[in-house]
C-alpha cells in the first residue's frame, strides 16, 4: 500500500518565476524512501566540458553540452587551465554541482559530480516531501526506471532546482535515452517530456566522493530489491516491460535515421542562468516546504 506525502515541483515558470506543474510524492508503507513519476529533462553542471564562454544559443561553436546561458555566474568557478582553475578540458568553464568534494577548491573540476559520467539527479532540496523521521541528504542514492522501456539505473542527488524531473546526462545514456539536441549537437536538449521516468529516493542512504559509478549501481539496486523490486514496481506500472540494467554512457551523434530521434515535439527550455545560485536557491527551497 503506497500513500500520499505531498506533492512536489515538476516544471517551473523561469518567465512568471512560479511552478506551472506539481506531481504527487509517494510512501509506499513500511518503507523508508520515497517516490515520484515525472519527466526527464538533461543537466550538464559538473561536466569538465559542460559550458564554453560566450556559447550562448543559438550559437554552436564548441563542443560544450549546454549554453551559458542556463548557467548562473555565480555557479562559474573559473576558466580551466587559467588563473590556477583545474580541469581537463582547457578553456571550458568550470560548472558547479550542490554537491561537492571539499577535498578539492572551488576552481576544480574535482569538486563537482561529472553530469557526463556519473548519474545523478536534481531534486528539490528540503522542499522535498520525505517518509517522516528521514532527512534528505545531498548523494543520497536514486533507483531510476523508465517505465516505457524497463531499463533502470542507480543515480545520486547531487545538484537542486527548482523542479524535479532532471538528470546528468549520463543517467539519460545509461538509460538509453537520447540526451541531445538533434541541431545543436552536443547540446542537451533531448530527454523526454514523457510522464514516464520513475524516482525512488532512499534519502539516508548516501555514496561518498569520489562517487563511484560501480558502487552507486550496487547501493541503488540493492536499496530498489529492499523497497520490493520489479515485483513491487510492477505493481504500479503492469505494463511496464521486463526491466534491464543500465546502458553504456557513449556520447554520439543522434542517428537521424531512427523515428524516435527525428520527434520535434520537446518544448524549448526556458534558460535558468538569471535564477539565483545554487546556495542561495537551496536556502530558498529549504524555507518552502
């Protein structure tokens, strides 16, 4: 039996600065993670090469995954190889991620969970309805699934926004979703605006830096078989196909050849970079709830 905890932000209006759509938070009884059903929308943040200066849409000079503009300044940390600033893709702009390894300085990529190889998704903060007696905890551990194809992934919660329904660009490859803009490429404009990715977040249960992919897969599918499994899963989605484990991540061309692909109904995202920093925004979702 699962019940309603609260409901949370699924899409928001940057232009009228309020949430223009809410999905329903779930407990399913006797557990301690809760769950949600939305979108999948891609995020870049944390990626070495993730955002290029200047490369403002529709621009497409560089191979950077997203435009500046849905960066916010205050989340750039440096240009790498420049001033000191540390990373492996000289030039590019520094992205940063709410979660962090303190092991490393503001202007290194280290610091940051890479949106192009390590799973992740954006949640809400403590906006965020959770099971009673839980804290959700920045690297807590996600078990995501696509209830259209049946493939799911581990992620972690390592970046805040103001809505749900976003994740690394690594988390949509490994879920065999196309996380690119078919003109733009390599841009990450893809995803799916689909209300079929399912969300189960374990909030105490957290993976340490360095974040590593291996050990988040194993926590995630160990948390997912506690919480009931595919059983339990199949549950509220019958007709979901047999589930798969994760896809390589394999950054590409889109084959504009598949139908899938060739779709053009993805609305434009709104840029987010005039929204306010990471820090400040989790002070603001914090005071929400």
């Amino acid at each position: 039996m699962a019940n309603q905890i609260g409901s949370v932000c699924e899409e928001w209006d940057y232009s009228g600065s309020s949430c223009a759509s809410r999905v329903p938070v779930f407990q399913r009884a006797g557990t301690s993670a809760c769950y949600f059903t939305t979108k999948m929308a891609i995020d870049a943040d944390g990626a070495p090469k993730g955002y290029y200066p200047g490369e403002r849409r529709p621009s497409n000079n560089h191979e950077c995954f997203d435009w500046i503009n849905n960066l916010n300044a205050s989340d750039q940390h440096g240009i790498q190889g420049q001033n000191g600033a540390v990373g492996p893709a000289a030039g590019f702009v520094i992205s940063g991620t709410a979660l962090t390894d303190q092991a490393y300085p503001a202007n290194d990529t280290r610091r940051y969970v890479d949106a192009s190889s390590v799973p992740y998704v954006v949640l809400t903060g403590g906006s965020l309805p959770v099971p009673a007696g839980s804290t959700l905890r920045k690297g807590c551990v996600v078990f995501v699934g696509d209830t259209k194809t049946g493939i799911y992934s581990g992620a972690i919660y390592a970046d805040v926004g103001r809505a749900v329904g976003e994740a690394s660009l690594a988390l949509a490859l490994m879920l065999g979703i196309n996380p690119f803009s078919r003109r733009f490429f390599p841009k990450v404009e893809g995803g799916t605006s689909e209300r079929r990715i399912f969300y189960l977040v374990f909030p105490s249960i957290v993976i340490p830096p360095q974040w590593n992919v291996s050990e988040i897969q194993r926590q995630a599918k160990q948390s997912f078989d506690g919480w009931g499994g595919e059983a339990a899963l199949r549950r509220l989605f019958p007709a979901m196909p047999a589930m798969s484990g994760p896809r390589p991540v394999v950054i590409k061309p889109p084959d504009h050849r598949s139908t899938e692909l060739e779709k053009s109904s993805e609305p434009q995202r709104q840029f987010k970079g005039d929204d306010v920093s990471k820090e400040e925004l989790e002070k603001i979702l914090s005071n929400a709830r």
